[in-house]
C-alpha cells in the first residue's frame, strides 16, 4: 500500500464524514496537513486518484462511525 493512497482515502473520508472541530476526523485532517499532504485535484473534485485508494476508501467507509 501506497501511503499516498491511504493519506488520500484518509482525507477524502474525514472530510466527507467529520463531525466539527473537536472530532476526531477533524484532527486527522490537521494531522495530513501538518505532514504536508494536500489532496489533488480529482480527490478534492470527489474523484479517486487510484483503485487501491477507492479500495482502502471503501474499507476504511465501514468504520465511519469512530470519526
């Protein structure tokens, strides 16, 4: 697994699903941008740059709840 794609799935995830500030997939997005992540374009337009990142995306979707 490419850490580009699961950065990628990480931040698409929790910026679809964070629920404020103070939640955890909030931290996870300051987190990716403290290590200098910044999504592309096709990932910020809700597109995947890859198939491993749709995958890890999907599996990742199932535990949502814990954002």
């Amino acid at each position: 697994m490419d850490r580009f794609d699961l950065y990628g799935a990480v931040w698409l995830l929790c910026s679809r699903y964070h629920s404020g500030q103070g939640s955890r997939g909030y931290r996870l997005l300051s987190r990716l941008s403290s290590l200098g992540y910044n999504p592309g374009l096709s990932l910020q337009s809700n597109r995947f740059e890859t198939d491993e990142q749709r995958m890890i995306y999907r599996s990742l979707f199932r535990l949502r709840h814990t954002l």
